[in-house]
C-alpha cells in the first residue's frame, strides 16, 4: 500500500462548534490548524511556535501540517471523536 492511499486519522485536531467557530484545532485549545499553517508559511518554524505556544507539543504542529495537507491533496481524513 502507498502512502497517499492511506486514510489517515488523526488525534489531536478536533472540531467543536463551540471553539473557534467550529475551525479545526489543536486538541480543543484555542489554536486552529490555520493559525499553524499561516505561521509556517510566514517563516515560523517548528521551535519558534513551540515558544509562542508552550502548551502546545511538537505533535501537534506536525499533526496540523499533516492535517492542512491531506485537504489540500483532497484526502478523506478521520478524526478521533
């Protein structure tokens, strides 16, 4: 099996209607995927958010790049309820 023919499923991005709108985010905490990806993509890197978020873990960011990128590449994803 190739790796893009995996439906992944993920833990630690949740959708809640009441957090965020109902964005994507990081284990219920009030840091949506798009707020990773955004930081990223300006040039923020992995040990930078790492400081602007302590209560974040290197999972998660890893977690919503993946996340960003399966919907990007138009990929079925589950996440854990």
């Amino acid at each position: 099996m190739r790796y893009h023919e995996v439906v992944q499923e993920l833990r630690r991005i949740t959708i809640d209607p009441a957090v965020m709108g109902g964005k994507p985010c990081i284990r219920g905490m009030r840091v949506t995927v798009g707020m990773i990806v955004e930081a990223i993509s300006a040039g923020r890197n992995i040990a930078d958010l790492l400081t602007d978020y302590p209560y974040l873990e290197e999972a998660d960011i890893r977690e919503a790049l993946a996340y960003a990128a399966s919907l990007a590449q138009g990929r079925e994803v589950r996440l854990a309820s």
